[in-house]
C-alpha cells in the first residue's frame, strides 16, 4: 500500500470550520493574527469578557501547526521544573510551572465547556526511558514534580510494561494531569466557540502590514484592513511575510509523524491500553500513541516532506520492531510534518514591541497546552494589563543569531540519526 502524504488528523476531521476572507475594513477591540491555538483561545477569552474580536488566518484554522502535532495535552515543559526555577528565579519559574501544570485542566474545561468532539481522553501520558540514564532521569522528574503536589507516578517491572505494551522500557512517568486529543478537532471547536461568540474570523487573508494609525493599530491584507485598539500575533512557527521580524525570534525545526491502518487483535490491544500518549528519552525522541480508531501513530524530530516513501516507511517499521515485535508486519497509511518554533534555552518568548502589541514564539514543540495558557494569559493582561496574568515577563523583540544555519543543523542531525536506524546501526 502506498503512503498517503495527507494529515491524518486532518483526514479525521472533515467537518472543519470554513470563513470568508477579509473583505473592506473591519474594527475590532483587539485583533488577532493566527488561527492557532494561542490566538483562538486568545480570542474566546477576550469574547467571554465582552470584547469585539476579529481573528486573521492566513490560510484555513489548523493548517499550520496546531492541527498538525501529536495531540499531546501535556504538563509543563520540556525542561524539568528545578531547572526552570533555578534559571528563572523562584518568582518567575515558579509561576511558570504552575501556569503550564495547570495547562492541561485548561484545555479539558475548554472541550467540555463548548462540546468539542475531539477525542478527548484525559489518562495521562507515559514519558518512557529507554535506557538506565533516562530512567535516572524520569526519577528525578517524577520527584521534582511530586515536590509541587503533582499526580506523577514512575512506573517500573510489570507495571510499566502492562502500561506501555513493551518490554523495551526502563520505566516510565505516568503524568496523570495530561492526556490527549485530536489536535485538528481542538481547534476547530475553539473556532467555532469564536464564531459562536460573536467573534469574526476570516481565513485566506494574509497579513502584509502592521502600523500605528493615531492611537489604533491598523492590521493590511490584500483585500482589506482591520482598525483595531490592541494586536496578537499568534502565528508563531507559521509566520508569514515581511511585515515582522517575529520569524528572527526562533529557528524552524520539523516534526514527522507515521500512523498506520486501524489495528486489531489482542496484540494491537496490548499496546498502551489505557490510552495514554507517549514518547521515549532519546534525544530524537520518538513518540508513540493510538487514535480512537486503533491506529498506531509513530513520531519524530525531523522533516518527513521530501525523504522517499521507503525510507520513511524503514524507519517507521525500524521503531514498531523494536517496541512491538509481536505486531507482526504493520501497513503505514498516513505521513505528514508539522513546524515547529525552536529557541536555543527551550523557553518560550512572550513579546510586547510596542503597547498594544503581544506576540509569543518559542514553543519548542509544547503548542496544545502552553498555547492555550499563553492565549488565555494574553487576554487576561490586555483586558486587565495584570502582568502576573502571564506566565513569564514580556520583554522586547529578540532576534537571535544564525536562524537558517540553526535549522538546518538539527535538520542535518535529526536525518543522520534516523538513517542510523533504519540502518540498524542505532536505536
């Protein structure tokens, strides 16, 4: 069977929200660039409270990266939480920390304020060590977060390989506030929450300027302008054009992902049975979870868009083996990539150029949950202008060094590793 190069979350979502592009100009209290998570629940929440919303999408909602990623729900960060609060100081990390271990019950209560469908399934996920070095480490995770009152448990022996469905992990953090969803369903159902609000949204219209017009913002796309009090920029890893020098904050790095045809049997049923996602400590990790329709879903840094079917296919094959040898011969479907905004420290950015004007970068693969805190958090600052409403300080626009020799050596690194797998030579 041939590898379709479609999105399979996009697949599974056919009812996606549809809009007009802008036409004429439009007012707005605030507007917001991106339809992502982040702009749209920037959106609901400045909708809640009263506000006129216009929300600009250069394409269609979902198209970039959120409806593009795992579906991960995930709790706090990458990096663990003692070395957040030592590099950020008490304050500002432990705020931190909160705002994002919280980040999960925020995007539940949203699914089931507004009804979303989304194959939402709030389980946990497994964070897996594939090595002794990485069971160290989940330890120290799972002690550090214990610490801060969270539900962690570090499974190990039976337990472990019961939850995983293998026996080619060390152990594994089972994070009990985080879970997961169908990403493109989630944020569909945040736009329609939007629109069901009263707010505006319009896709297919590009952002091609951004200045100050007496004390408003004017917001240009080709057919028409927005005059609005404040401005988001939510476009993140997808920005586009020559309008900002957001795009100058981080470094474009890629992610792929595998998902076969609905599985069956009792060795399919064995692997993550309780629905959890998952993903191992190998620097190019992989990740690994199921939809709701069996499929098995297998993940990694690293651009799929250009490599040949074959190798992409090797690879896939090369994981589930490991894992999963039992499965047997398993036929790959579905393969898309996703972009995804790096920054060197692996902290997120949260910008203000000028008054009235918020922008974020950097979330270095965390979209589903930092994303819909940061958008909240955006809301709550410019409807109340509370800094301590947002997770870390704002600060001025930051370009950082090398941005294109930065990406393409992670993407150099992430190849040669995947290709030392399929190789056998690593894994």
């Amino acid at each position: 069977m041939s590898l379709r190069q479609e999105c399979l979350w996009e697949y599974l979502t056919p009812e996606r929200p549809d809009a007009p592009a802008l036409q004429g100009e439009r007012k707005a209290d605030v507007c917001v660039i991106g339809a992502g998570f982040t702009g749209l629940s920037a959106a609901l929440h400045l909708l809640e409270e009263g506000q006129r919303v216009c929300v600009l999408e250069a394409h269609r909602t979902g198209n970039g990266g959120a409806g593009r990623n795992v579906g991960l729900v995930n709790a706090g960060l990458w990096i663990p939480p003692d070395e957040i609060e030592a590099g950020l100081g008490a304050d500002v990390g432990g705020r931190l920390n909160r705002m994002l271990g919280a980040a999960p019950s925020l995007v539940f209560s949203l699914i089931d304020k507004y009804g979303i469908q989304c194959q939402a399934r709030n389980e946990g996920t497994l964070h897996m060590a594939h090595n002794q070095r990485g069971l160290d480490d989940l330890r120290s995770r799972c002690e550090q977060w214990q610490r801060r009152g969270a539900p962690g448990e570090l499974l190990t022996g039976a337990a472990c390989a019961e939850a995983c469905g293998t026996e080619k992990i060390a152990g594994a953090l089972l994070d009990r506030r985080a879970g997961t969803v169908n990403p493109m369903a989630y944020v569909s159902g945040l736009a329609r929450a939007v629109v069901g609000m009263g707010g505006e949204l319009y896709h297919h219209s590009a952002v091609t300027a951004l200045h100050k017009e007496g004390d408003a913002w004017r917001v240009r796309t080709d057919a028409g302008s927005v005059l609005a009090q404040k401005v988001v920029i939510a476009s993140s890893a997808y920005t586009e054009g020559e309008w900002t020098q957001l795009r100058r904050t981080f470094f474009p790095g890629y992610y792929y992902q595998v998902a076969s045809r609905p599985l069956e049997g009792a060795e399919a049923d064995r692997i993550l049975p309780g629905g959890q996602g998952s993903w191992d400590t190998r620097q190019v990790l992989s990740s690994i979870r199921r939809d709701a329709d069996g499929r098995l879903l297998l993940g990694s840094l690293g651009k799929g868009t250009g490599k040949p079917a074959w190798f992409l296919k090797s690879w896939a094959d090369r994981i589930q083996q490991h894992y999963f040898p039992r499965l047997g011969k398993v036929d790959w479907e579905f393969t898309w990539t996703g972009c995804i905004d790096f920054t060197p420290d692996h902290l997120m950015r949260l910008f203000e150029p000028a008054p009235g004007l918020l922008a974020m970068s950097g979330y270095n693969g965390r979209g589903v949950t930092t994303g819909t805190v940061v958008g909240k958090a955006f809301a709550d600052f410019l409807l109340r202008g509370d800094s301590n409403a947002l997770p870390m300080p704002l600060r001025p626009l930051e370009e950082i060094s090398a941005v294109g020799l930065r990406s393409c050596l992670y993407e150099a690194g992430f190849s040669l590793y995947h290709a030392g797998q399929c190789l056998r030579v690593v894994i």
